[in-house]
C-alpha cells in the first residue's frame, strides 16, 4: 500500500496492516513513550504509544530520509 492509500485509513486501520504488512525496523523510547519504526512500499511511519500502554495514539508518517535520524543507532540490519 503507498502513501497516499495508507493516509485514508483510520488509525485502527493504519495499525492493523502496519502489523500485518509493514517492516519492524526498531523501537525506542521518547517523553515517556514506547515509539516502533516501521517501512512501508514509499514510507516510514512511526507508532506512539504510551509506556505500558498498548493504545496507539498516533502515527508518524513522513518520506525523508533525514527524520530517519534519530533512529539510526536503533535499527539493526540483517546480516548477509
């Protein structure tokens, strides 16, 4: 799903094909939140949800590879 299809969904949609289809490349935390970085077909989205909480409560969604920054020491690559 691009872009575009993705950011017509509803938050529970959105949650749902993140988990089904989306690519779990780290996780994080940030002011008191458990945040999980995901790739998709043309994006990245990050889930917010609160520490001890499964509740999403937003979606980060964006293109440029310069807000992948803070992640960096996060993600882990697969070894080849």
């Amino acid at each position: 799903m691009n872009f575009a299809a993705f950011t017509q969904l509803t938050l529970g949609q959105q949650t749902d094909h993140l988990l089904r289809t989306g690519h779990h490349l780290a996780d994080r935390a940030e002011h008191g939140c458990r945040l999980q970085l995901y790739a998709l077909e043309d994006f990245y989205a990050e889930v917010w949800r609160l520490v001890g909480e499964e509740r999403v409560l937003f979606i980060h969604l964006f293109r440029k590879p310069a807000v992948l920054h803070p992640w960096l020491d996060a993600v882990r690559l697969p070894e080849w």
